[in-house]
C-alpha cells in the first residue's frame, strides 16, 4: 500500500512495507532536497524483495514526513539507492502502531483516534524518469528532449507499393474476385494446398 507525504513541500509516493525491517528514502531525493546525513558506524547490507542485496547503506538521515495536516513525525531512514521514493518499513509500524484497514475499496491508516492516512494501491504516477533524476542530468548537460509524433494517418494517403507489371495486369483482370478486406487469420491446413504463382 501507498500514502501520500511531502518532505519539504514536495511530495512523494511513500510504500508502507511491513516487510522492512528499517525506513529507507531515495538518495537521489536526498541529493536534490540537501538533506543532511549522518554516517552509520558500520555499513548496513540491504537486500530486496527477492533476498538479492541491492545495496550497501552507509548514511542514514531524520526527516519531517508530512502525513496529514495534524501529522508530522520526525523519522530516521536510511538512504540508499533504489526505485521507490521512500519505504516505511516495520521500525516505524511498531513505534506508531497504525491500525490499517486494507478494504479493497478504501485503504486508510488510522493513528489516534483524529488522524486517518488515506492510502491507495499503485503510486499516482510511474515516471520513467523521476523529476529529481532529470534536474540532475540537467546539470551534467546530460538531457535531451525526444519527440514521438504517433502516426495516424489514414493508410489512404500512404504512397502505393510499386507492383510488377505483370501482377498488375492479373490484379486487374481479376479484381472482382479479391475481397475488399484480408482475413485477419490464415485460412486452416488442408490435405491439398492451392497455389496461384502471380508472377510466372
């Protein structure tokens, strides 16, 4: 599941992952927000969801998460490479005790009797490339912008398919035989396939 929350007036999509065993956030939004972070004594192996290490965390940061209006812990993550913008994991599920309710029409977590996260399924948005990502590539002249016009023009105005001339004069003559339209599946197997050789 999802929640919505802002660090420092940007948002952000935030996994709830009761599977982690720590908070982790996206170096490269530590990178581009100038958080400040502090170097864990020894470094921390992080592995994924298939138990592959993904990374090796030697930094870790405390950040006011905004989660609702009346809602903003400070929390400890460890910053590491990885897809997701941030995780919250079970460090912070077993301080706060959130009493989810993972009805699948609504998702929500409640904390205290006043304060309801609304959640939701997938991220609002799945960019390609982060903002954060592309302000950096900016940076290093690294960026460039690539157009794709769809084509939908009609097959009308595509020039014809030069033909040999005697395929043309059996089109010609045959014409009314042809169907407008090809069949959009092949004709089934037989024991005696017929062959008409256009082009003797």
């Amino acid at each position: 599941m999802y929640i919505a929350g802002s660090v420092k007036n940007h948002k952000f999509d935030i996994l709830i992952d009761c599977g982690a065993s720590a908070n982790y956030i996206n170096q490269e939004i530590v990178r581009a927000l100038n958080i400040p972070t502090s170097k864990k004594k020894e470094a921390l192996s992080v592995n994924g969801f298939n138990g592959d290490q993904i990374a090796n965390c030697t930094r870790y940061c405390h950040i006011r998460l905004k989660l609702a209006p009346n809602f903003q812990p400070i929390i400890q993550f460890l910053v590491i490479p990885m897809k997701f913008d941030l995780v919250i994991g079970k460090r912070w599920l077993a301080r706060s005790v959130p009493k989810p309710d993972l009805d699948l029409v609504h998702h929500t977590i409640r904390i205290g009797p006043e304060t309801v996260i609304h959640g939701y399924v997938r991220p609002s948005h799945v960019p390609v490339l982060s903002a954060m990502q592309f302000k950096r590539c900016l940076n290093t002249d690294a960026a460039f912008l690539c157009l794709v016009k769809p084509n939908d023009e009609p097959s009308s105005k595509k020039p014809p398919v030069e033909q040999h001339p005697a395929a043309q004069a059996l089109l010609k003559k045959y014409g009314p035989v042809f169907p407008d339209e090809l069949p959009k599946v092949l004709p089934p197997t037989r024991a005696v396939d017929h062959k008409i050789e256009i082009i003797p």
